[in-house]
C-alpha cells in the first residue's frame, strides 16, 4: 500500500480522465499532481504559475498528449499542462470568460469543453491545439451561432452558482446537470 502527501494545504479540485487512467490533484499551494490509477504512481508534479480553482482532462482516445486543463483562481485564465511532459504550460486561453472559472467539464467523444465562471456564465467550447498555430478555440459541433440561441446564459440570468457540473452526452440527448 503507497501513502501519499502529495500537497501542503487543501486539495482545491480533482479530476479523473475519460478513460481512467490518469488522475489530477490541485492543491491550494499551486501544485498539480499527476497520478497513473493502474499502477498507483505519482508521475508528474507541476507548480502553476498560480493558484489553481478547477481541472480537467481535455484529450480524446488517440491523442498524442493528456492534456490537463487548469483555472486561475483570481483571473479569467485557464491554462493547458501536458499532463505526462514538462511543467510548463503549452498554452493560456483568456478569451472565454470574464471571471474565474470554478467548474470544467469534458466530453471525449466530441472533443467540447463546457466551463462555468463564478458569475455563472457558462461557455461551450471547443479547443484546437495545432501545431503550427498553437492553440485555437474553435466551434467543433456546435450548431448555433449565438448564445442567446440557446439557454446557456439561464444560469446567469436566475442567478445560479453551481457547485457541479456533469455533461451527459448521448445520441439522443444532450444536457448540462448542475448541482446546487
């Protein structure tokens, strides 16, 4: 049995990969902690250039990297690690919300990212990593062209701050649950 102390302070945010493999802490020292589930190993550890609020993994079955999406606690920035490379950060979106992000959620099967500030406005995105342009963020799926077609600014407008965020994804359905 292996016994970790794996951060300093409190765990702010955790999150498991779509295939459970992989498995993230954030602490509220700044560090990011990287574990492979099979075999109960700590193989990574980043220190963010901030203090983290929220994480996901962010990549699909086949990808070359197990990309782990991480929010600043006192901005709008979010930030893509490689989750099994360097400490650095690949990337920083600060174009989606005006606010921190308290809640990611991911789905794999159409590579869509919905994010939640803690004004309550929700985002439904998709992100592009390219090679030679870097980081994208592109409309995959979507089918509407405003938000305002479609009820993502509810969450905002009746003043709900959720707590939890879980994307159900279906051939026949597509929803946000929040928990309250």
């Amino acid at each position: 049995m292996k016994h970790y102390k794996a951060h300093l302070g409190v765990i702010v945010s955790v999150s498991a990969s779509f295939d459970g493999a992989l498995f993230a802490t954030a602490g509220g020292d700044g560090g990011l902690k990287i574990f492979d589930v099979l075999s109960f190993d700590m193989i990574n550890m980043i220190k963010s250039e901030f203090l983290p609020l929220a994480l996901a993994w962010t990549f699909q079955k086949d990808s070359p990297m197990s990309l782990l999406c991480v929010s600043d606690k006192t901005s709008s920035k979010i930030q893509f690690y490689d989750g099994k490379g360097s400490n650095q950060a690949l990337f920083t979106v600060d174009c989606i919300h005006s606010l921190p992000v308290h809640l990611i959620s991911y789905n794999p099967i159409d590579n869509v990212i919905v994010s939640m500030d803690t004004g309550g406005m929700m985002e439904y995105w998709v992100p592009r990593v390219d090679a030679e342009q870097g980081y994208q963020v592109g409309r995959g799926i979507l089918e509407w062209e405003y938000k305002t077609d479609t009820d993502l600014f509810e969450f905002k407008k009746v003043l709900i701050f959720s707590i939890n965020l879980l994307e159900k994804i279906s051939t026949d359905f597509n929803g946000i649950f929040t928990e309250l």
